[in-house]
C-alpha cells in the first residue's frame, strides 16, 4: 500500500479527479523477494505484476493502468488500492467491473468513495465473490484525496485562507500599506501554493485596494505550471486594466456576495480547491458561512501597533465563543513563520444547501477564461 500511494503521489494535484495508485501482487516465489516480489499475508511472498496511477481526468484509472500491465497475470492477485474501486461510468468504465473481469481474487484499498455515484466499488467487488478488506494506510490516502472528498462530501471545493501579519496581527499599516509585510521566501511559498490550488478566489476591495495580480510564481518570479484560477467575488465594478484580468492566467468575474453560490459555481467547474487570499471582510464571511477548511497563516516577526487585522468581526462576544484551530504543523520560511491549521469537525459544515447543488450560471461573468 505504501507502494500504491508513492504512485499516486505521480498524479496531478489539480484536477477533478483525485490522486489514485494500485499495485497488483500474485501469489508467487520471488526467491529472496526475487525480483519485485514483496512480504505477503503470513509472510508468503508475492511478486508485483501491474502498477498504475491515474494521470488526471479522462485518462486511465490506475486500477485500469495495472491491470493492463499486468495483463492475464491479474488472474488471482491481490490489488492494493489507496482509494475503493469506483462503480460507475463517467469519463471512464467502473473500476470494479475491471477487476472482477480480471479475476483478481481480493483487493485491500484504503480510503473508502464517499461518491453517491462513484461510490460502492467495494459491494459491488464482494457480490462477485472478490475478498474485499478495507482501512490500510487509510488516514495517509484520505489526506492525499482531501480536495477531492471535501467537494465529494460537501458539493464544495475545498478552502483555505490565507494570510500574512505582523507578530501584533496587523495585515497593513494605518495608511494601508503592507507590501510587504513578509520576506521573499514566504511570498515564494505563498506562489508554489497558488500552484497547487484549483483557484485563487480574493474580492473586489482586494483587486480596488492593491491591483493584485495573483499568479502563481517561483522564487524568481517565473510563472509556474499549472496557474490556478484567478476569481475575483463581488459586485463592485473593476477597471479594465486590473492584473487579475491579463493574459497570464484565467479569470472569473463572479458578481455575487453569496457565498455558497460561488462555490458551487465553481464545483461545477471542476474546481476542487481554492486558495482564499482577501481582504478582512471577505474572510469573515467565509467564516460566517462556515465554508473554511483550512489556515495557512504567515507571521513576520514586526511589529506595528495599530492598523487592520486579517479578519472582521465574526459575532464572537465571549471567550468561549473562539474558533479553535487543530495545528498540523509550524515552518521557518526565511525569516517568518508559516501555519497550517485546519479547522475542527465542530465548526466545519456538514454540505451546502440542497438548492445549491444544481449548477448555476446567474451570478457569474466569465472573464478572458482560458478554455
């Protein structure tokens, strides 16, 4: 399984689709292990025969990948899956109706489709008499399909807001400068972010305040593959000559305030994370909407003493009224401190409104959108 999951790893991290790897074992002699041969149950050994990942929408599944490597060696064999076999037609066949076909004789997949449609991959596999087991490695394969399984599970992408302060929580100064608050290095790892979101959603105070260009870019400044979406949220209107709306990347106009449907607009797009970069208003919202997953915050090691903070008023009155954040982990990133926090189950929503889950097109203004 750990195998299966290093594979997955080969598949892009923005895409509709999640991140799948699959390693096919028959029953066999290997010798010393031999020749890809691995430690099976009761310490039999077996010798990998397929492997596959999914390479992004439209292509193979990996199941579809290893078995066609392994061809009629799949008769019998063990597949080890980081997510349970799909069920269903969409771009591609059933997973399931795959490996039944091949005659693997048992599959141990980690995560479990939480998918109404894709889903049930793993009854489907026992009612034609295949050994199903489930949960290896199972929180390791849940975290490299989280964007996936928010959206599958909420019908939403997945957010995380970001932000930059000083040490005292100041975004910018009274005049309203904050460029710039951290150092290069941070800015370098906020671009590599942005690389690896589905979108970079911010407001129109934001783009009016600080004609922000929100392309994604290494430490050099050289534009990185692949560049998210560039949504701007809000009914105000924007110049023409605003960043957000050059060439270098794709850009969504969406003329809304509501919240959720510019979620679900962007669902609808195949957008499976977003990268919330905004203004404190903007941020409190998405608060109040209970539509934030995760934090990455950057604290710089300054001080200003006044100035805003990087979010509104939220309604809390009392101390134990506190958001409370689980936090995964704390990394020097020059000479500031980045931290990745993730927002507990209790504050977290269970889905968005039945009425939102249809795709809409009315709040939205598409602009010079790549195709």
């Amino acid at each position: 399984m750990r195998r299966a999951l290093a594979l997955a790893e080969r598949g892009p991290a923005v895409d509709p689709n999640p991140r799948v790897g699959c390693v096919l074992v028959a029953p066999g002699d290997g010798g010393e292990h031999g020749e890809g041969g691995t430690p099976g149950e009761g310490g039999a050994v077996g010798v990998v025969v397929g492997e596959g990942w999914h390479e992004g929408a439209g292509t193979r599944h990996a199941e579809a990948m290893a078995l066609d490597a392994a061809g009629g060696r799949a008769r019998g064999a063990t597949a080890y899956v980081t997510l349970e076999p799909c069920s269903h037609t969409g771009r591609t066949g059933p997973c399931a109706d795959r490996l039944i076909a091949a005659g693997v004789a048992r599959v141990v997949h980690a995560s479990a489709d939480p998918g109404v449609a894709s889903g049930g991959g793993a009854d489907r596999l026992r009612g034609a008499g295949v050994d199903v087991e489930q949960g290896l490695l199972v929180d390791q394969a849940d975290e490299l399909v989280r964007d996936w399984r928010v959206a599958t599970l909420l019908g939403r992408p997945r957010v995380t807001w970001k932000y930059a302060a000083t040490l005292d929580g100041r975004l910018a100064a009274t005049d309203g400068t904050s460029q710039w608050i951290t150092g290069p290095a941070a800015r370098a790892d906020v671009g590599r972010e942005r690389s690896r979101h589905g979108a970079v959603l911010t407001g129109t105070g934001t783009v009016l305040a600080d004609d922000p260009h929100f392309t994604a870019r290494d430490g050099e400044g050289t534009l990185l593959t692949p560049q998210p979406l560039r949504v701007v949220l809000g009914e105000r209107p924007l110049p023409s000559h605003a960043r957000v709306t050059d060439e270098a990347a794709a850009s969504l106009r969406l003329t809304t305030r509501d919240i959720n449907a510019a979620l679900t607009e962007l669902h609808a797009r195949e957008v499976r994370s977003v990268w919330l970069e905004c203004g404190p208003t903007l941020a409190a919202a998405f608060w109040r909407a209970g539509c934030v997953d995760d934090v990455v915050a950057y604290v710089a090691p300054a001080l200003l003493g006044a100035g805003p903070s990087p979010i509104a008023d939220l309604g809390i009155t009392t101390i134990t009224g506190a958001h409370r954040l689980a936090l995964r982990a704390v990394h020097q990133v020059g000479d500031d401190v980045r931290l990745d926090l993730r927002v507990p189950p209790a504050h977290a929503p269970t889905a968005l409104p039945q009425h939102l889950g249809q795709r809409r097109r009315g709040p939205t203004d598409p602009i010079k959108e790549a195709p």
